[in-house]
C-alpha cells in the first residue's frame, strides 16, 4: 500500500495503513487491507443529512463586516430554548476571486473585531442566485434605479462559479441560472413596470387606494370616513365634516363600502400571484447544489390576511436551505405631497377628513407595504436592504459571500415531530456583534429525506467532535521519527471483533471494517485525512484467536506542524455501526 500526496495545497501528505504486526501470521486471504484517498465532500454536504441540523452563523461587527477567529467554545445554539451540544463545528471561508492572492494572505487587519486573512485554503461552496423583480409593484422610475443596480452586480459582483437566475413577478422565470454575463445583463435591460392594478384604486373619484380599501375592509372608522367625504364631493355634495353634512352623505355608506370590498379583493388576488412566484423561485432554486440565495426587490405590496401564503414561502425556504434577502426599491423615500395636480382634479375640494386621513397614515402604509418582504428575509435568515437611494450597494451586500461563516451541527433529541423549531444562536463572550443564524428548521415526520449513504454517513462523522460507542475501539498516538524530518504521527487504532457481528459464508466469518482518519484545525477545517479498509474472512481457528485479541490497524499522517484534532471513525459493515472519538495532538 503506497502512500499519496492530496492535491490541496496546503496539504503534505498522509501515508497508507499497514496491517499491524501481531496480525502478519494471519493467511493473506483471511484479512485484506486496502486504502484510498479520502476526497472530502463540499461544504454543504451537511445540510442534506437529517441526523445533524446545520446552521450557519455569520458573526459581524457594528460595520457590517464577518469576524473571524472564533472557535466552537464561543458559540451556543437553543432548540426551542433548550440548549444543544454542538456536534460539528467547521469554518468556510471566502476569498472573492477579484482580491489579489497576496493581498489575502497578508491581510493587515489585526485590530480585534476586523476580518482576519483567510487561510491558505478558501473553500466554499458553488453560489446559486434567483434575483426575482417585483414588476408588478414597482414603478418605472424606480424599477429603472434597480435595473441599473443589478446590471452592475452582476457584471461587477459575481464570481467564477456563480450561476444566477432570473424572475420576474409578472412572468415568472425569465432565464435559468447560467453564468453568462451578456444573458444576465441582456434579461436585466428587458424589466419594465407591469402593473396589474393602479395604485390609485379602481376608480379616479373617490381615490381609495388600496391600503384605504383594506382599512375600510377591516372596519377602520377613519378610513371610511375620509372616503365617504371624497365621495361626496365626486358626486358635488358640499365639503365639511359638520353632522348636517354627514347626514347628507350617509346613502354613500353602501357604495363606498362595496368599492372597497372591490379593491382589496384585486389587491390582494395581484399580491397572492406576487407571494406565489416567489414560491416557485424558492422552490425551484431549492433543487440547486451549494449556497442558495433569493434576492428579492420589490417597492413591497400588501399582504395582510395573506399569512398563510409567507409561511408556505418560509416553510419551503427552510426546508431547501434558501435564505431570501430582500432589498427596498423606493430606496430613501422623500415625502412628496399627499396627491399630485391630477389626482385632485376632480374635486371641487379636497375634504379636510380626507386630508387628515392621508397625511396621518402615509408612514404607516409605507411600512404596511415593505412588511412582507422584510418578514420573508427575516424569516429564513436573510438580510433586508432599506432607507438607501445606493442600489448598487444593496446589491453588492444582499449578494456577497460572507468573508467568513460559522457552520454549527447538533443532533435533534426529539422524535420528528413536523413542527417548526425555532433556533438561537448567541456567542458566550457578550460583544455588539451582530449574530445572522436562521431561526428555526422544521422536524418532517411526513416527508422522508433522501437515504443517506454510507460514505455520507462517516464523512458526516468525520465533521463531528462527539463519541459515538457502538464498539470498543482504542486509538494510541505515537509522534513520528525525527530523524527523517518529515511532520507526521502514527495512529495504532484497535478494534475489540466480541461485539461485532460477523455474517458466515461458506465456514468463513465475514466482516468489513472501514477506518476514517482525519486532522483538524483549530477551527474546524479539515487539513488531511485517510480512509482504509479491512475485509474480514475468518477460518474458525482464526476467529476465535483474534475474538480474543482484537484487530490493529497501524496508519500514518502527515500535515503541517501544529496542534490539531484527531478524529477517528470506524464502521463496521454488517449493521453499519459506528464508533468514533477526538483528541487533540500535536505534531512537530
């Protein structure tokens, strides 16, 4: 069994397990050693498995920006405010591809709470980006400000192995993800406003907008009033709030509320087909490999009594590992008049109810309006971009990879129970830095997760830092010989065959043992790793001596000098077993 170089760069190299020496008299055909290179999984592996709920933290500071250095001990997670222990812990770090290598291995930052240099190795995930333009409800002015914005983004702002999507509210997918820039760019200049419904209402006399109408709808008294006051003066009754006047008006009650009743009906018909394509954009983006991200730009809509349709949206977005981001596209608003010229036009007078009613709940209704998108980002762990005329900038933000990201494992102590769970991350040490962890997963007893294989299974334990004790196994570390200069360690690993279970065939007991072996850094990162085999078949007579004795399996590792983490895993193949352990070590 020969040895091998790992092609990471940071990597020396590991060497192959040897069958120990109290093992040699065994006939060759009896126990069987092999070995490969262990070809770590990506990044996301984890968040497919059901064994391990993964979350992701992004720590920043009052700037904004990723802090890195932190290590499992300054992390705790609550399910349903009970504490887990962490069983996985591992970095990912990125280095976007415009930064020049030097500049991010020699970073000078090195004041507490700025970004560290990434390490040597950058590994991340690939990054697939659904950008989903809110064009029914969103003017052209400022759908024209957004256009700009994201043609930048993705001219400027992508890296190599981003692929991007394009939807739209009032066609859905306009163009699959790809990483074409000139298609990306092409599909961006092609977005105009298509609004289904005025924001002005269904009718220029009496103006009830939308947000009035579902006022109305809801039994607001001011609302109501305001528009019956309108309505009288559409229809030339004199202007006032005295009770003479409203008296006059009072036939109007009927008419005002069913224009109401109208109005929101078709408002919130255009914002369920709103809520529904972004479904779809989360689902479909769902069946993407790596890093998913939804970024959202609307100028918002009303969703009220549409809660329903959010939570099936967050609910689909938690269970496919998609965060929605969202971003504001009326960017700062400046408060113009309550109407423009032509919206008064036909009013001998504006009502001062009317008046009073529109100036009093513009804010309120800007906020009305943003709600939905701000709880969908909110939700699923996502950002939300507003008070800012600088698009550019919000793209750039809503769309980056975090420098740096956290990924925290712990195993459910529950039975699946198909209820929401919601999650909290904090950090031990109290600082103002702001913690981004999704808030909470749903435990599916009805919908089954794809099979996890056995390779899935130890590379998911190879991540993890608890004991597993299905079997006695012992792992004794040896520092290596000096004399040859070379940093690496010898591992006997022994395994106790009594409460194995062995399958007979043809006299032979049958059994397959597989060894992982694996360094890790200090934080988390997996720096080198060797998988073996051994292949079982036992006469009698050599079943029985070694029931007695065990089996050991001798192997060498090779990394950088270092303090490390050893992670040993062993499987048996006839249940699937699993033991695994850790220990620090050190190589010189």
């Amino acid at each position: 069994m020969s040895c091998y170089r790992h092609a990471w760069p940071m990597l020396v190299g590991i060497c192959a397990m040897v069958v120990s020496a109290a093992q040699q008299a065994v006939a060759p055909q009896e126990v069987r050693v092999s070995s490969r290179t262990y070809v770590p999984p990506p990044p996301y592996t984890l968040r497919a498995q059901t064994t391990l709920v993964e979350v992701g933290v992004v720590a920043r500071d009052q700037h904004g920006r990723a802090i890195a250095g932190l290590t499992q001990s300054d992390f705790k997670i609550y399910d349903q405010g009970r504490e887990r222990p962490i069983a996985a812990f591992s970095v990912d770090t990125y280095t976007p591809a415009e930064m020049p290598r030097s500049a991010a291995q020699n970073g000078n930052a090195t004041s507490q709470g700025t970004i560290a240099p990434p390490p040597a190795r950058a590994v991340h995930a690939p990054r697939y980006i659904a950008l989903v333009f809110d064009d029914v409800h969103t003017s052209d002015g400022d759908l024209s400000d957004t256009r700009l914005a994201a043609e930048r983004f993705v001219k400027e702002a992508l890296q190599p192995d981003d692929r991007v999507g394009i939807f739209t509210t009032w066609a859905d997918q306009t163009l699959d993800f790809t990483a074409e820039v000139s298609k990306l760019v092409a599909s961006i200049e092609k977005l105009r406003a298509h609004p289904r419904m005025s924001e002005n209402g269904l009718l220029p006399c009496p103006r009830i907008t939308p947000y009035q109408a579902y006022l109305i709808v809801n039994m607001d008294p001011v609302a109501m009033r305001a528009a019956i006051a309108e309505s009288g003066q559409c229809f030339g009754a004199p202007a006032g709030s005295s009770a003479g006047v409203e008296a006059q008006l009072r036939p109007l009650d009927r008419e005002v509320q069913a224009l109401a009743q109208q109005t929101w009906e078709q408002a919130r018909i255009v914002s369920q087909g709103t809520l529904d394509v972004i479904k779809r954009a989360v689902d479909h983006l769902a069946q993407m490999p790596g890093n998913r991200v939804l970024l959202l730009a609307s100028a918002g809509f009303l969703a009220e009594t549409l809660e329903y349709e959010q939570n099936r949206i967050i609910d689909h977005a938690l269970r496919g590992g998609v965060v929605v981001n969202a971003l504001d596209a009326k960017g700062l608003f400046a408060a113009a008049k309550v109407r423009s010229p032509d919206q008064v036009k036909n009013l001998t007078s504006m009502p001062i109810s009317t008046m009073m009613f529109e100036a009093s709940t513009r804010s309120s209704q800007l906020q009305t309006l943003i709600a939905p998108i701000a709880y969908l980002a909110q939700s699923t762990g996502g950002l939300f971009f507003h008070d800012s005329n600088d698009l550019v900038l919000g793209f750039k933000e809503l769309g980056a990879v975090p420098e740096v990201t956290y990924r925290l494992g712990f195993r459910p102590g529950e039975v699946p129970d198909e209820r929401y769970h919601k999650l909290k991350v904090k950090l031990m040490t109290p600082t103002s830095y702001l913690v981004q962890a999704r808030p909470g997963y749903f435990a599916s007893a009805k919908q089954s997760p794809p099979p996890i294989t056995p390779q899935q299974k130890l590379d998911q334990e190879l991540m993890a830092a608890d004991t597993l004790a299905a079997f006695p196994v012992g792992v004794t570390v040896e520092p290596g010989n000096a004399t040859t200069g070379e940093p690496l360690i010898w591992l006997l690993v022994h395994v106790d065959l009594k409460q194995l279970p062995f399958t007979t065939q043809n006299d032979r007991h049958m059994q397959r043992i597989t060894f992982l072996t694996g360094l890790l850094d200090g934080k988390g990162n997996l720096v080198t790793a060797k998988e073996g085999r051994m292949d079982l078949e036992l006469t009698e007579a050599t079943f029985a001596r070694l029931s007695e004795t065990g089996v050991n399996a001798r192997l060498s590792l090779e990394a950088p000098p270092g303090a490390y983490r050893l992670r040993e895993v062993v499987e048996e193949g006839v249940e699937g077993k699993i033991a695994a352990s850790s220990q620090a070590v050190e190589i010189h």
